[in-house]
C-alpha cells in the first residue's frame, strides 16, 4: 500500500523554524521527483519545493527562495523541508507529493500556522 505521510506542523511565531517530514512506503521513493504543496484557506494548492529522485536538483518557489530548503534522505524513504524565517503568510496545509511519469501520489497533508 502507498503511503505517504507528513509530520513536524505545528504553531509556530512569526520568524520562527518548523521541519516538515514526509515518510514514503509502498514505493521506491528514490525514483520518483518529490515535492511540497501548500494550500491556505480560500486560495488554490500552490507548489513550494520540488527536489530531484537523485537529490541533486532542487527548484523554489518565489516566495519561500532562501527560507526554505527541501531534502531527502533516500536511505530512510523520507523527504523534509525545512522552513526559517516562517510568515504568517506561509500559514497552510502542507502536502508531501510524489511524480514519476503518470504515476503520482498526495500525502494527507499537515497543518502550519503562523501567528503571534
């Protein structure tokens, strides 16, 4: 069976760090790109960080370029992000996803909130 779960959400202050996990079974994740979405309340599911099956490719988007840094760990199945310097812009669910040609697959999501 597939799966794909986030963990490390949470409430956190303006200015402070949350590290995102996003453990992968069922599958050989090192195959596949993976990436974070993130969706806030009212507004479209908007791509954040997508790294390479090998690791050696990362793209951002332009709002997180410099906070956030995504990776993985192929040996444990699991990819992070990593996020400093949070907004209370940045508040949303967060959602792990794996792409490999037509195959692809979505995480349950975790929650993030910002705020003082």
């Amino acid at each position: 069976q597939v799966q794909l779960v986030e963990s490390g959400g949470g409430l956190v202050q303006p200015g402070g760090s949350l590290r995102l996990s996003c453990a992968a079974s069922g599958f050989t994740p090192s195959f596949y790109a993976m990436s974070w979405y993130r969706q806030a309340p009212g507004k479209e599911r908007e791509r954040v960080a997508t790294i390479a099956g090998t690791g050696g490719t990362t793209i951002y988007a332009d709002p997180v370029k410099g906070r956030f840094t995504i990776s993985r760990d192929n040996a444990k199945n699991t990819v992070y992000l990593h996020m400093n310097s949070l907004k209370p812009e940045d508040t949303a669910v967060y959602y792990c996803y794996a792409v490999r040609g037509a195959d692809y697959y979505w995480g349950q999501g975790t929650q993030v909130t910002v705020s003082s």
